[in-house]
C-alpha cells in the first residue's frame, strides 16, 4: 500500500452496480477516522442491517480488498466485531493467528496492525477499520475522536435508513391508493357473475393473483376490461 492516504476514498458500488445510498456517509467516516490518528494509514468503513446489501468505503483500494476478503468468508476483524460488539484489535499481524487468509493479505499489502470497531444504531451495525504500517500504534482508536465520529455516523446512517423506509411505505400506500378504483369494480363484477359477497369476490381476485403470479391491481384491469366475459367459469372454480 504506497499512498497511506489518498485524497478520494473508495467505494465500493452494489451488485448491480450502482453506488448504495449510505456510502457517501461511510466515506466521509473512513476518511475523518484516518486523519484523527497519527499512525492510522488508512481505514474502512462498513454498515450492515441483516440484508444482502454490504456497501463499504476505504481510503485505498488495498484496504477495499482486504473488506472484500473478510465480507466473502465471513472471517477476519469486521465479521468479529460484528459477532461480539466490541472492538477487535489485531496488535501485531506478524504474530497473529487468526483470519489466516486476511491476515496474509494485510501483510501482503504493507498493513502491520488493526482494529475494527462497531457501533450499533437502530438495527444497524457500522465497523469502522483503522489500519498501520506499524505494531501497537491504534490501541487507544476505541476512544476519543474515532468513537464520537463512528457513534454520529451509526446514527446518521439509521436515521436515513428509517427516511427511506417510511418513503417506501408511502410509494406503496399511493400505489394502493391509486389502485383501489379498479380493485373495486373487479370485485364489483365478481360479485354479480358468482352472486357472492364483497369478501368473497376479493379473495376470487386474490387467488387469481396469486396461480397466475400477476399483481393483484393488473388481474383486476383484466377483469373489468372484459366485464367478467369468459371468467365465469374460473371464478367459480376458485371459490369451491
């Protein structure tokens, strides 16, 4: 690793390849914890909410890589951190023997000594990794600074997280709402070919939606589009 300290740190995008909405908020985590300690050579940061979505941001592309080997195998200082909720401070990786495969890639890239810390805040969990060329250089990271920064971070990151959800169930409510018209009249029509009730007629439509693998709100357009023409037999079928 010859640049300790880059001046863009790098993030890491999605599978699909675009960049995660709480990388920019890593970034700036991995980059203020790196200048807050003298020996820190670089650092990365990486948030988790129990889904398959692990964005992360490094101050250089070899500690990207060193968070890409432990995310995959689920071994090494982040997975630990994560597992027991406090910090893991690896002091010497020359005479470290755990996470055999990262500690061979971190010496392999110049790296000497680590700690990782997590911070927890509302069903997430943010590591922040802090990396030196030298032994024994990080092991006052837990305190100070470096915590105050990952605790706000932590906290930033859930509160966006929260935003995002509510925006979610909003969308999902205006699609419900603009759906519910045509819901309706399917149901309306279901109703007088089968001579059922109201509750009934929804769970025609429901059952329909669900064999045929169709939304809910697209079967129903179908319906009221043939005004239940050629249905009845198939609606009746589905309420024996």
């Amino acid at each position: 690793m010859r640049q300790p300290r880059p001046s863009a740190p790098q993030v890491q995008a999605g599978e699909n390849g675009l960049e995660h909405p709480g990388t920019r908020r890593l970034s700036e985590l991995a980059e203020g914890a790196a200048h807050c300690m003298p020996d820190c050579c670089g650092a990365v940061a990486t948030a988790s909410d129990g889904s398959d979505a692990r964005p992360s941001a490094a101050t250089h592309p070899d500690l990207a890589a060193l968070a890409s080997v432990q995310l995959r195998s689920g071994e090494g200082p982040i997975p630990t951190a994560e597992e027991d909720g406090r910090p893991v401070d690896a002091a010497d990786l020359l005479r470290e023997r755990r996470w055999p495969q990262y500690r061979a890639l971190a010496l392999d890239s110049g790296v000497r000594s680590d700690v990782t810390i997590p911070f927890h805040s509302g069903g997430l969990t943010v590591t922040l990794s802090l990396y030196s060329f030298h032994a024994g250089t990080l092991r006052d990271a837990p305190r100070g600074p470096v915590r105050a920064l990952g605790d706000l971070a932590a906290a930033c990151l859930a509160r966006e997280r929260s935003y995002q959800a509510v925006l979610t169930e909003l969308d999902q409510l205006g699609a419900a709402l603009r759906t519910r018209p045509v819901v309706d009249q399917a149901c309306g029509i279901v109703m007088h070919v089968l001579a059922c009730d109201a509750d009934e007629a929804f769970t025609v439509l429901r059952r329909i939606s669900q064999t045929t693998n169709r939304k809910l709100a697209d079967v129903a357009s179908a319906v009221v589009e043939r005004r239940g023409r050629g249905l009845e037999r198939e609606f009746a079928a589905l309420t024996r």
